[in-house]
C-alpha cells in the first residue's frame, strides 16, 4: 500500500514597508506580507549570477530591472531630510527602488486648528447673550484629537467644545480667546512615521467694541438720544488716510468715509463721529464738481451713549442748514 505524505512549504516573509528585504541566499524566496510581492536570491557571482542581491518576481516578473533594484546596506539620511524624511532615518538593506522613490517622495501634512465665529464691528455696549466658540481640527498625517483647552484672556475655561460664554459685553478692552489641542502621533505612511504627537494653537478672536459715526437730514441733533436716532451710520471714524487734515487727497481717487444722500426737501444735512478723531477733512459736493463745503457746516459738541446706555464720550457734530430746503437730490461725500 502506497504511503501518502502531506508536505507544507513556506518560505520566508515579513513587512517591507516595516523591515524592508532581507538578504537571500541564492534561490531563497521571501514573501512580503503588507506590499504582496514575492522575492528571490539572486545568488554569488562566484555561482555564476550577473548581480548578487534579490530579484522581484512578483508582480513585477523576474529579470529584476530598475523597479526591482534593492538596497544592499543601510543607508542613512545625514544632514538634511528628503520628504517627509528628517535626518537620522535610515533606508533599510532590501528596500526596493520602486520603495525607495515611495519613501522620497512622502510628504507629510501638518495639523490645523481654527477657532469660530469671528465677528466684526460691535458697536461698544452690545452685550451678545450667548457666544458659542467652537474648533475645526485639521488633522492631517497628525494623530487623533487627545485633550482641548479654550482661553478667554489668557485664562482656561473650558475643556471641551463646542463651548458656550453667556452675556459678553464689548467694551473699550478686547476680548481675546484662543484654543489649544494636543494631538497623538499620526499613523506611519509608507512606513514613514506621522506626524509625532504634539500641540497646536488657533487663531485668536478679539471682541472689541466700537464707535459709530452718525449721519442723517432733516434731523435733531442737541442730544445723544438724538444722534443714535439718525438713520444712518458708519463704522469709518478714524482718521480718513485718503486726505490729510486740510481735506487735500493723497490718493488720485480718495475715498469718503461715507456719503450722505439728501433727498429733495431736506431742510438740514448731519453727522456726528467720536472727538478722538480730528475735525472733518473735507465735504465734497458731488454733484457740484465735488466743490468743498465743509465751510457751510457748524460744529458742536454732544456727549454720546454706546448701544444698551454705554458710558458716553464726547462727539463732533457737524451741521449745515440751508436758507431754503434743498430742491435736488445732492450727495455731500465726508473725509473725516
């Protein structure tokens, strides 16, 4: 009766992109597990072979060629980084070409953080009931979110987002957050590491308050109340860059800090703006060749509440009252 015997054969195998290819005797076969290719000794030259070293004969085929040219030795990187390879790596002994150009050509992403909502021109004294702040995290070849920090002027309040700050009032002095979060180390690509465990910082968000400037026709003007009730306002209250403090334009085609709009039957043109900033510049009478009128206005001084009866603070105002209401519609421009 015939013996039957069943054999198992295995040869060796590994993780290129781990250990790289090991050195085969001649007609050892090695097996990579991760990339799927099959590798052969190539033998000695004392047995003959063209080149000694291993072949890829799988999936490539055998012959060997530039693809499947290995590393004999360890070589590593000295003095500079290649990619996403910072000095010190080392391309193992059996990396293949194909391998090697893999690992050069690596380029590793860095994380990032963004904090929201960013506003913009509060009018000082707007108390906003409810800021919910909130973060974006960018991962890239970073690792995963580890732990969250939120400051409000300098100072930690919360640990987890998004987070909620109740009844922020705008006042004279910013407002600053900022968040920080810490991150693992980020997954090996092509056997390369991640991007090593770390922490990040966000942009910052101020919250300041500020002024307004006031303009309107036909309108009281003797007291704060009045002013904040003219129909009209701007947030340019500094000094206008576009012309210097004669109303002379330093730019080819300056810029107003706003533009009224006089309706037919306006019986008087106003503005009114914070005294920190110096007399008005100029009032250009568009429709008049932009002649300069700001002679026909009288300045006064009315102190001036911010939003929700902020503390008041001086400010210029600037009235011209016609002899007769205007009969046209007119656009004044102001440079303050």
């Amino acid at each position: 009766m015939a013996i039957i015997e069943i054999a198992k054969i295995q040869v060796r195998r590994g993780e290129e992109n781990v250990d790289g290819i090991p050195a085969l005797e001649g007609g050892e076969f090695a097996w990579t597990v991760d990339t799927q290719k099959l590798f052969i000794g190539n033998g000695t030259l004392a047995e003959g072979a063209p080149e000694t070293g291993v072949t890829q004969i799988y999936p490539s085929g055998g012959g060997g060629g530039a693809g499947s040219a290995l590393l004999e030795n360890n070589v590593p990187v000295v003095g500079t980084s290649v990619g996403a390879i910072d000095a010190g790596y080392t391309f193992l002994e059996g990396t293949s070409f194909t391998n090697f150009v893999e690992l050069i050509s690596t380029r590793l992403s860095s994380p990032s953080l963004s904090l929201t909502p960013a506003y913009s021109n509060l009018e000082i004294g707007t108390v906003i009931a409810n800021l919910t702040l909130d973060i974006t995290f960018s991962q890239q070849n970073a690792g995963p979110e580890l732990a969250y920090r939120l400051y409000k002027d300098a100072s930690e309040i919360s640990n987890a987002h998004p987070y909620t700050d109740t009844s922020v009032e705008m006042t004279e002095v910013a407002i600053v957050y900022q968040a920080e979060l810490d991150y693992d180390d980020g997954a090996p690509i092509n056997g390369i590491p991640g991007i090593g465990a770390g922490t990040i910082t966000s942009n910052s968000l101020s919250y300041i308050g500020l002024r307004k400037a006031f303009y309107d026709v036909s309108a009281p003007v003797a007291t704060s109340a009045n002013i904040r009730a003219l129909s009209n306002y701007s947030w340019n209250t500094g000094n206008n860059s576009d012309v210097n403090s004669g109303g002379l334009p330093l730019v080819p085609a300056p810029t107003p800090s706003f533009t009224i709009t006089i309706p037919i039957g306006a019986t008087s043109v106003s503005f009114a703006y914070p005294a920190t900033s110096r007399s008005v510049a100029s009032v250009l009478y568009q429709e008049l060749s932009n002649s300069e009128v700001k002679a026909n206005f009288v300045e006064t001084s009315v102190s001036v509440e911010g939003a929700n009866a902020y503390t008041p603070i001086s400010y210029r105002v600037f009235t011209y009252t016609p002899v007769e209401p205007f009969s046209i519609e007119n656009h004044y421009k102001v440079f303050i």
